[in-house]
C-alpha cells in the first residue's frame, strides 16, 4: 500500500457507473435490453473534447487501469506505470477513459449480474459477446460523456483487437489507434490454447454447466488450471529461465508429485490468486471473443480492403519474444495498412518478457509510446 502518493500517480480514483436502457443488439442476434458499464476516468476534458484517449483492456483486465481506490490499496491500476502525469499517456495532456467491457466481472453487467428478467444471475445465460458489441458499447458510453471522436483509442492484446475494430467500425470517431501486441485474427494455436482452458474450466465438477452459484460453489481447480495454462503463454522462454531457471522450492528433490520447482509454485500461485478474483463463465465468454474476431471476414478476407475503410494513423507495437502475439501478426497489420495506403508506424520492441511485456515499464516501449502520443497532444490541442 502507498504511504504517500506517487507524484506520476493520477492518484485516488473512483469508478463510475452508467447505466444504458437502450437496447443493444449483438452480432449473435440476442439482445441485451439494459447494462451498466463501470469506467474511470484520469486527467480533465479540455474545452474543445478533443483530448481524450480511450483504454481498452485485454482478457483479465478491467477499468481500474491507474491509480488507486484508497490508500489501503496495495498496488495500483494495470496499467499504472503507462498512464499518468509526465507517463507515455500524459494527463497533464489527454482526458483518459478505461472500462470494464460488457460481459465482465468488474461491475458491467455480465454473468454475474442479475439479470432484470429473471432476478437471478444471467450466469451461462449470458449471452456470448463479440468484439464489434463491446466497440459499440465503448461508442455509446462516449456519446454519454459527450466525446464525438477520440485522441487515441489504445489497447494491447485483445485490447488492440478491440482498437482495430473501432478503426473500422467508427472511422469518423477517432484520430489514431494505437495497437499493441495484436493480432488482425488469432492462429489455430491459439484457439486451442483457449479451448483447452474452457474444458479446464467446463470439466471441472464445480462448473455445474456454469450454474455454480446456485451451488455456493466456483470451479476453482478449472479456473487454476486455465490462468496457470495462460501464464506458459504469456511469458517467453527467456524470461521464465531468468525468473525461475531450475530452481527447487526446498533445494533438494522430494521424489514426490507435490510442487517442487520453482516456477511450478509459481504457477500455482498465479492460478491460485486468479481463481479467487475472477468469474468462470467471464473467462469463458472472454476467450470466445478472442476466438471470434477476424474483422476481415466481412470483406471476403481481404484484411487490406477491412482497413481501407479506416481514417486514422496507427501505430503498431510487438515484442521481439511474445510468441502468442509474435511481432509477424503485428507485420500483417502494418503490411495492409501500408497496401491500404494508411499512415502507419511500427516498432519492434527488443524484450525477454515475452506477451506480458505490454503491461511492462520497459524503457524503449515507453519512449516509443511516450513520443508518438506527444505529436497527438499537439495535433489535437491537447492541454486541459
């Protein structure tokens, strides 16, 4: 916990709660007749709205991407280390907006919510979302905070996903997508790796076909399993030898089944503390969003006539040893941007971290970053 406030923290925030009696149609067809979206918001809205930055969160994420909800808190947002006063996305400069996307379990509606038909959680009864639904929920919650067209949109992963999607899907709405180790469609890879952590999850005898809160119960080892499958992931094999090598818990072999390496313990940790903080039927519906997306399928598959439609400049990021987003899915953007006639930038970011190096405060990330969103200050007018 922060004895005193960072002096680059945007400090204490407290999210927001909107609530939409609008219908929204999904690409499923299934109507959500009304939902809530949880969002923050860091740094002030200039006189002209034209200074505020969308953050879109990628799989686990949610709304509280920067500073802290009380000083008990014992660490901050996501994102903290990118977003604030003097950070790569400054709020001396730009308005920030983060929420917790539809189908969430951070307080938007979802599985977890009631569902006013019923009285009881939507639970598997939650309708499947895709990525286009949560952009056009993302633009109504603009339209609510009177934002006609955003600075930047950002987002890593399926953050960055969801930015792509906006640079189609609303290409009036904003003036530049920032897209950080993405993809324009996931490999078969991995879609079967997020096929194998929902049948961790479904197979788990506490799932009870994701009515397990009518049991009092949560499908904690599936939902172990499925972060601890998601962690070989996120991490490149340079950086699991650096943090862990073949290090043993205790120093000596055991000769038993129990954990006895280090980075199993570590694994087992990290499913652990997921497993008590995040809702099942979330991560199921999550996964298949990430499976769905390929925005150029409504373009006989063309991903250079999908992007023509786009109005913005991007810029792109990779990492040199993200192996689940490797910096080639990257190069396929940029490739059909270029072939699109698009103003696009690119950097590959030399990193041992592998995926989850978006998340981290690596200093050529940072400047990279840091430099192209301060020619959007400016270009936008960007002082508060």
């Amino acid at each position: 916990m922060p004895e005193v406030i960072p002096a680059d923290s945007v400090g204490l925030v407290t999210p927001q709660v909107h609530h939409f009696d609008q219908p929204l149609t999904l690409r499923s067809g299934r109507v959500l007749p009304e939902y809530d979206l949880v969002y923050e918001t860091y740094g002030q809205l200039n006189a002209n709205r034209s200074n505020a930055v969308l953050i879109c969160h990628a799989l686990s994420g949610d709304h509280h991407a920067a500073g802290y909800h009380s000083m008990e808190d014992r660490k901050p947002g996501w994102w903290d280390n990118a977003i604030g006063p003097g950070k790569p996305i400054d709020t001396n400069h730009f308005f920030v907006v983060a929420l917790n996307n539809l189908g969430g379990c951070a307080g938007s509606t979802g599985p977890t919510s009631i569902n006013p038909q019923t009285g009881k959680q939507y639970g598997p009864e939650f309708p499947i979302v895709a990525v286009r639904d949560w952009v056009n929920s993302q633009a109504r919650l603009a339209d609510a905070l009177g934002i006609e067209q955003w600075a930047a949109v950002v987002g890593g992963s399926l953050g960055g996903m969801q930015v792509l999607r906006w640079s189609i899907q609303f290409p009036e709405r904003l003036r530049h997508a920032v897209v950080i180790a993405s993809a324009p469609k996931l490999s078969a890879q991995n879609i079967a790796f997020n096929e194998v952590a929902r049948q961790a999850i479904a197979k788990d005898p506490d799932f009870h076909d994701g009515y397990y809160h009518d049991y009092n119960t949560i499908p904690k080892v599936g939902l172990t399993q499925a972060r601890m499958l998601g962690h070989l992931t996120y991490l490149s094999e340079d950086a699991m030898r650096q943090k862990f090598g073949r290090e043993l818990r205790e120093g000596k072999l055991n000769f038993s089944f129990a954990p006895e390496f280090q980075v199993e313990s570590y694994l087992h940790y990290q499913g652990e503390k997921f497993s008590t903080r995040f809702d099942a039927n979330t991560y199921m519906l999550m996964t298949k969003a990430l499976d769905y997306f390929d925005p150029s399928a409504d373009y006989n598959h063309d991903l250079v006539e999908c992007l023509s439609h786009a109005k913005c400049s991007y810029l792109v990021m990779s990492f040199t040893t993200d192996w689940r987003f490797s910096p080639k899915r990257s190069k396929e953007i940029v490739d059909a941007l270029m072939e699109a006639n698009k103003n696009v930038s690119y950097a590959c970011i030399e990193s041992d971290d592998g995926h989850d190096a978006f998340l981290l405060p690596i200093e050529r990330y940072h400047q990279v970053l840091s430099a192209y969103l301060k020619r959007v200050a400016v270009e936008v007018g960007a002082k508060a």
